[in-house]
C-alpha cells in the first residue's frame, strides 16, 4: 500500500495525460505518432505498446460470440476464428494505420466483448498498395535450422474496394523437449530404471489466407478465406543403463488441416442504427498417431509394443445477426441472435502387442446445435460513470451416437453488469459481475495419449456438462506520469459442475482416466499490471512492462474425497517486457522475461507435476531505413540445466487418503542453445 500511495502522489504531481494521446469520455486515442519514435513495424507491435493493455487473443471456444479478444478493426471483430487475433495484427502494416482508440470501462456504441479494456485499430482508407517479405532462420544447436517465409499484401480497388492476400511456410521448435534424464523409482525396493532421453519436436506449416470487402446493398459486404496445414513430430529415444542396457522408442505425431470461410455483411440506417449479418464456416480434420516400442523387454520387465490412433473431423457453422442503435451520446442498445451447428466424428484404436483393447468412447459422433440471444447497453448517466450491461440466453442440444449414446439439453441466462467511475482523469475504478458459462470442449469427448509417460492412454467422455461460475471483479486503475500506469484487480469465482478428471470403468473392468464433472469449487484471483515509461525519469527510450497474477482454487477430489487445486492451474504467472530505443543508431535493443511456472495434474491414480523453469528471451532490431528491418533473438539464452521437470506420482489402483506412490517418474528436459534472426521488407 505504501507504494501504491507514494506512485498515487507522483501521478498527482504528473501530467495526468499522455501528450501525444487524445482523452474524451474514457476513450484515450493513440495516434501513429505515438509511436514513431519507438522501433514498431505492426499493429501487434503498436498494441503492445500501450500503456496496462495486455492482447487477449480470446477462447478456443465453439460460437463467435464467447470467442471474443479485446482488439476491434474499425469498430469490428475480425470474422474469423481460426486465424489468431495476434497474426491478424501481425499482418497490419504500421503505415496502414490512422490511429488506436482504447476504450477502458465501455463507451456509448461499442460492443465491449465482456471486457474490462477494448483496443480499437483505425485503419487509412487511401487505398494504398502495400506488401511484405518476412524471411526467418531459427538455428537450434542439435543442427536443427527452422525456417520461415511469409509474403502479404493489401489494397484498394476502384468503387472502394479492398483486398488482402497472405501466405506463409514455418517451422519451429518445441522448447519443452529436447535432450534429457528419464528415472522410475520403486517403494519395494526392485532396482530403479534409468535412462538417457534423446528427443525433439518440431512443427512444420503451410497457410494461406486472404480477403475482399466491397461495397453492396448500401452497405458493405467482407467476404475471408483461411486454409492451414499443420505438422507436427516428437520423437524420443531412452537409452537404459539401469538395471541394464535396453533401448525404447516412442513416437507421438500429429497432422492438422484447418480451414475457414467467414462472410460479414454489414449496413447502416441513418446515422444512429446499424445491421451487422454474420455466417462462418470453419473445419478441423486431425490425425493422432503414437506408438511405443522396447526393444529389450527382458531388462525393462514390460514386452509392450503399444500403439494410438486417432482420426477426428469436427465442423461448426455460425449464423448470426446484430442490430445497434445509438440514443444520443450516452445510451446505445444492441441485440441479436446466433446460431451454431457444431459436429465431430472421433475414431480411435489402441493395440497392446498387436492385441486391440477396448476403450470407453474410442468412437463417437456428436452433435451439438446451439442458438443465443443476447441483449446489450452501455449508458453514460454522468461525465465520470459508464454502466455496461448484458443478457445472454443459450440453449444447447447435444447427442452423440457410436460407443456412447444420449442425448443432453442445456440451457442458461448470463447476465453482466460492468460499472466504470472515473473520478479524476488519472483514476479509474472498474467493478464487474457476471455469470459465466464454459463450452464444452470436443477434444475432452475423445481419447488421448501420452505414451512415453506413465501417464498413458485417457479416454473420452461425450457425457460432461459445461463449467459455470459466478466471478466478482474489481479494478483499480491509476495513471502515472505520462505513458505509465499501474494497474490492480482481484477476482473471485464461485465454480459449478468444474471440469477435471476422474476414473471410468470399461466393460473388462480396467480402469482409465477421463475428463469428468467433479462438482463444486472456488477460484481466486489478484492482478497487477504496471506500464513504466522512464522518459519523465530522464531514461529516454527506455520502456518497461510487466504483470502478475496470483491464483488460489478449491475442488474435492473425486478419488480421495479431499480438497485440493484445480488441476492444471499455475498458482503464479509473471512476466517483465524492457525496450529502449536508440534513434541514432535506427535500433532498439530489449528483453522479454517470462516466470518458471508449476501446474499439477490429478489423476484417480498419479498425480503429474510439471515445473518449467524462467525463459528470458534478449533481442535486438535495426532498421536501416523506415521500411526494412533486421532482427536477432536468443531464446532461452539462459539455458537452465534443467528446463522442463516432469515428476509422476503412481499409485496401484485409485490413490487414497495418505497413501504412498508405488513408483515414481522423473523425467527431465533441456532445449538447447538456439538463435533467431528475421528479414522483414515492406514494399
């Protein structure tokens, strides 16, 4: 509280405003000249530089509405789902943008997607022709060279129209990977098995994306395309020198091809009313296929040859529709409907030395058709207070067919109420209330596996029903000198119907793990997020960024009865972001530091910890004239011994209260030295 306050008294004594941004009834406006001085060559870039913004690229979540980030294009979400916010922003050009509006606590006339802070990106509309050439080399120490090319361009058309293209080739590393140790333990005293890990993972893709908007009907017609296709490899080798010599090999492999087409058509009425119609098509076509193989059995004590496969097709179709109308300058309402048709066909085999073994849900298809109505305002009833609210109606039936048969009908009223009171132009107080409903994921539905770990093969369940809580926010936002701020929020969720794991008995009487409803809990949450520009501290140039967040939970476990964390849930997330700009020298130099982080799985018989150490990441940029640049990165130059710990507690059968871990496995990784540097062209 001390620093809170002596920080509160320096704001006081600072301008309250940043110069070069323009303030009116919570909007503050960042023109591109803001940023000129900085090293910025995007939209991505530009938005990281905005004083406590934080880029939510939004949930990986079926429907648009839920699947919102906190950037607009021009006032509207970007049509597309499968192409990520962050590349979309990735692909704006610096010199393709007028100016960044942020919205903090809503605004009469802007769908603020459920957040607290929304990021607005104007772009120019002279019809410039623009393009670019990225040319990227990762060179990682095993004598790996990962390379990346992508060309894009964009502009207008006669009768305003306009037009986007882009395509790229990548490939890059799996940092949590690479050389390591593989230890199993036993209580009974039978000798440990030891090995030698030699692994890697590598990604490879090919996208394609593009999109034309021209003018229609008396309003605007914007029609995208998306295609990617995406491989993915991680083999591993153990070499044993305990109890004996003895070699196993394991392979875990998976091919995606993604495709989207997205249509937005949209119109204005007068000067206060506006229809926005919205169809999307995405598909998702995934192969799984992993396998385990000992070549010496007789030193190991297991003849297991094991093999996974998985085919998945899913598909969702969105149809969806807006109007919005504006009451003057402090009251706008929005309403609409959508419509979503989402479905998945899972096939899935396992085979234990060439023998098929039965597994709960191996092959399913499932269904799920979804519509929701909403109802939205934002009202400004003083200067200094916005209120945002909002009602969202969903209904939802799913069935499935094949292994598992039934079928289910949900259906929940979401309401939302975000209150804004900005009592001087350097205080903000943000209060939100809400409540919350997940979507089912449909990967939960179908098996999964990991069978270079004790963990092995985890079954699917179509019968799950989706997570509800009710949060309670609070934000405290305070500006300090010009360009910095800080930041404070706390959060409390009261959880229902939470998802975890939990056993499943199969026909034979083996027992698997799956993700399962585990009933009640709760989750906390405190945030701090400061921006600190040191210009006003004499340090020109030099900026710093940096957030973290700490989480406490509360489930009881399904197996043993007692309470304990959510599984996968980091207690602590940090990072810090340093730029300095040299405007002499047309460079900047800087550094991202991202904190070690642990998260624990339970399971009804181990519990699995994974501990992943700090990545500090230095990098430099130079761009020897305003439309080219030249960028070095060292990624993980801190090369912890240690990178990724993998600790397996395993139980024989269901784990109880107190009881003793039959085995325990340790597996350990460490990526090696790598190095990246990137040719960027604009023309």
């Amino acid at each position: 509280m001390l620093l809170f306050h002596l920080l509160a008294q320096a704001a006081v004594a600072a301008a309250p405003a940043d110069p070069a941004a323009t303030a009116q009834q919570g909007v503050i406006s960042y023109p591109a000249s803001y940023f000129a001085a900085s090293n910025t060559n995007t939209a991505l870039d530009m938005v990281g530089r905005i004083p406590d913004f934080s880029l939510d690229t939004g949930n990986a979540v079926r429907g648009f509405e839920g699947a919102a980030g906190n950037v607009l294009i021009n006032g509207q979400r970007p049509t597309s789902k499968t192409d990520g916010l962050d590349a979309i922003l990735q692909r704006i050009p610096i010199g393709k943008v007028e100016r960044i509006d942020v919205i903090r606590g809503g605004a009469p006339g802007i769908d603020m997607q459920g957040k607290s802070i929304i990021a607005n990106v104007v772009l120019k509309s002279d019809g410039a022709i623009r393009g670019l050439l990225h040319l990227a080399d990762q060179h990682v120490e095993d004598g790996r060279h990962l390379t990346g090319v992508r060309l894009e361009g964009s502009g207008g058309l006669p009768g305003g129209r306009t037009w986007e293209a882009s395509g790229r080739y990548g490939m890059g590393a799996d940092d949590g990977v690479g050389p390591g140790h593989n230890e199993l333990r036993f209580a009974n005293g039978r000798p440990p098995l030891i090995a030698r890990i030699q692994s890697y993972g590598t990604d490879m893709l090919w996208q394609f994306s593009g999109a034309f908007e021209t003018p229609a009907l008396g309003g605007r017609l914007r029609i995208n395309g998306y295609t990617n296709l995406e491989k993915f490899k991680e083999p591993e080798q153990d070499f044993f020198t305990s109890p004996a010599p003895d070699q196993q090999i394991f392979y875990f492999g998976q091919l995606t091809h993604d495709t989207e087409a997205g249509a937005r058509y949209s119109r204005a009425f007068g000067a206060a009313t506006d229809v926005e119609l919205v169809a999307l098509r995405t598909t998702r076509r995934r192969t799984t296929n992993s396998f385990s193989d000992d070549l010496i059995p007789a030193v190991t004590g297991s003849d297991a040859s094991d093999h996974f496969l998985n085919d998945r097709d899913s598909s969702e179709l969105i149809l969806r529709g807006v109007l919005k109308h504006r009451f003057g300058e402090t009251l706008s309402l929005e309403a609409g409907v959508e419509n979503a048709d989402n479905k998945l066909d899972s096939r899935t085999s396992f085979t234990s030395n060439g023998a098929l073994v039965a597994l709960p849900a191996a092959n399913v298809q499932v269904e799920e058709k979804r519509t929701e109505a909403f109802l939205k305002g934002v009202w400004r009833p003083l200067a200094q207070l916005t209120v945002d609210a909002g009602l969202r109606y969903e209904t939802s039936d799913i069935s499935s067919r094949g292994d598992v048969a039934l079928a289910k009908t949900f259906s929940f009223a979401k309401p939302r109420l975000t209150i804004a009171w900005t009592p001087t132009s350097a205080t903000q107080l943000r209060v939100r209330v809400e409540r919350e409903v997940g979507q089912l994921n449909f990967d939960d539905f179908v098996a999964s596996s990991s069978l270079s770990s004790a963990t092995g093969v985890t079954t699917g369940n179509p019968n799950l029903n989706p997570q509800q809580d009710w949060v309670v926010e609070g934000q405290l936002e305070q500006k300090l000198w010009s360009g910095s701020s800080i930041v404070l929020a706390g959060r409390h969720f009261k959880l229902k119907d939470v998802e975890d794991r939990g056993p499943v008995f199969a026909a034979n009487g083996a027992v698997f793990d799956q993700p399962t409803n585990i009933g009640a809990g709760t989750k906390d949450e405190i945030e701090a997020t400061v921006t600190l520009s040191m210009d006003a501290l004499g340090w020109k140039g030099a900026l710093i960024k940096g957030d973290v967040t700490r989480r406490w939970s509360e489930v009881t476990d399904p197996t043993t009865h007692e309470k304990r964390e959510i599984s996968t849930l980091h207690p602590i997330d940090w990072s810090i972001n340093f730029s300095q700009e040299l405007p002499a020298r047309h460079a900047s130099v800087g550094f991202d530091l991202y904190n070690p982080w642990r998260q624990t799985s339970y399971r009804f018989n181990f519990i699995d910890t994974v501990k992943l150490k700090a990545f500090f990441k230095p990098y430099a940029e130079w761009k020897p004239r305003p439309d080219m640049s030249l960028r070095i990165e060292l990624p993980l130059i801190n090369h912890p011994k240690v990178r990724l710990r993998d600790d397996i507690q395993i139980f024989n059968g269901p784990r109880t209260p107190g009881a003793v871990p039959a085995a325990v496995q340790e597996r350990t990784f460490t990526f090696p030295y790598s190095w990246y540097i990137r040719f960027r062209k604009e023309f």
